[in-house]
C-alpha cells in the first residue's frame, strides 16, 4: 500500500462532506513498527485540514 494512502483517503472523504471535525481512534505501536510500517494517525495529524479528534 501507498504510504499515506488510508489517510490520504480520509481526507478526501471529510473534505467532500465538507467536515467540520474529524473523529478517529488512534492506537499506540511500538515507535520502531510505526517507523517501519507507517502510522494512519501519524499520516492524518501531519497534514490535516481540519480539527482531528482522538480517542484512545
């Protein structure tokens, strides 16, 4: 998969609803899997268009 690719595509699908908040669970990996393999809630807080909300 394309690095960035489910986050990228939740951006699109808030930007198209013309969202006002983002609501997301973000789990916690170990830093050296999330360097490896890449973070959805990494990727979404580092170019988010809109106010993201986490719960974990």
């Amino acid at each position: 998969m394309e690095h960035g690719g489910i986050a990228e595509t939740l951006r699109a699908h808030a930007a198209m609803a013309r969202a006002n908040l983002l609501v997301m669970g973000a789990y916690a990996h170990p830093r050296m899997l999330d360097i490896v393999i890449g973070g959805v809630t990494t990727d979404m807080l580092a170019e988010a268009e809109l106010p993201v909300f986490l719960s974990h």
